[in-house]
C-alpha cells in the first residue's frame, strides 16, 4: 500500500519520473521493503504523478513505459499513474463519476481506504514530505477505514475482501450504508 507522489513537474510526466531514477527510486524500494519486513505485504508501490497537458492513451502508456524502465531491475513491482487520466476511464470502470483532480493530493484524498491515503513526496531540494490527510494511526495499526468520498461500496467490499485473505491480522471497517460523498472540485 506505500506509494509515492512524484514531484509536479511543467515539464510533463515523464521528467516527473525521471527524478526517481537514483537515489529516490532506492530509497523507495527499501520504504517498500520495510513495510513489507513489518506487516508482511507484498513487495509493491505506487507513483503518482499529475499533468493535465496531454490526456491522450498514447501519453499515458509513455508514462507507464518510462516508469517499468526506470524501476526496471527493483525487488519490488512499481506502477506510475498521471492522476491527471482518472476521470477519463473512473465512470466507465466504476459507474461513478469522477470530477478532474487539479492535483496528485487531491487524487489522493479519494482513495477507497484511509490507510491507502498517505503518500511521500521528493521535493526538488531533495526533502522528503509526508501527505497523509487522515493521519498515519490507521496505517501504523493496520487498521483499513473507509473513505467515503467517491469509491462505490463495492470497490471497497471488493479490495477489502482481497485484503482479508492476504492479510488477515488487518482489522477492516465496515463501510456505512450511507451514500457516498461526491466531489465537485477538489484542490
């Protein structure tokens, strides 16, 4: 569930994962590793990145490609997503729509759990930064908590279920019968 926000870049998304090439891309495979060693989960992140200027397929499967290069070799799978794409295909896989983010954090404050919502960024000056909008206690306690803001209830039921059996220490939350929380923009 660790993942990592690339740096914003005007250059697109490709120079986003260019960054993570060195000492970056290291740094993440071993927060990876360790998360793995402490609670037993697979070897597997996310990076995000995010640029509105080209939502083409063609641009899209650029990013993938870079990304499968550069972390070409890590002991752990690693798959780049422009968060910029998902209202392009979210209403046609989810049934929901989904508003464009303007942001990797807004992305990220949609999420299915609380515990899939923290993230870590490089900044240019080489600092890392922490994005977790509902805390780290959840993640820490393995405890996976809905997020009501856009995933239908059977995203979750689903992604939970598979949770359960590959990890079945984590304490999973019901989702309410509540509707969900839709978005208009966020930012």
């Amino acid at each position: 569930m660790p993942f990592a926000a690339a740096p914003h870049s005007a250059a697109g998304p490709l120079a986003a994962v260019r960054p993570l090439t060195e000492s970056t891309c290291a740094e993440l495979h071993r927060l990876v590793a360790l998360w793995a060693r402490w609670y037993g989960l697979g070897r597997h992140g996310d990076v995000f990145c995010f640029d509105g200027g080209d939502l083409s397929w063609e641009a899209e499967d650029a990013v993938i490609k870079a990304g499968r290069d550069v972390f070409a070799g890590q002991p752990a799978e690693v798959e780049i997503r422009n968060e910029a794409w998902v209202h392009l295909w979210y209403e046609d896989k989810f049934k929901v729509a989904c508003p464009p983010y303007e942001s990797t954090e807004a992305a990220i404050d949609s999420f299915t759990a609380t515990t899939c919502c923290p993230g870590v960024r490089v900044e240019t000056d080489g600092r890392w930064r922490v994005y977790a909008p509902h805390g780290l206690s959840d993640v820490f306690n393995l405890v996976v908590r809905p997020n009501p803001v856009l995933a239908p209830r059977s995203v979750y039921e689903a992604k939970t279920a598979q949770w359960r059996e590959q990890w079945p220490e984590f304490t999973v939350l019901e989702r309410p019968a509540a509707s969900i929380t839709t978005i208009s923009s966020v930012g």
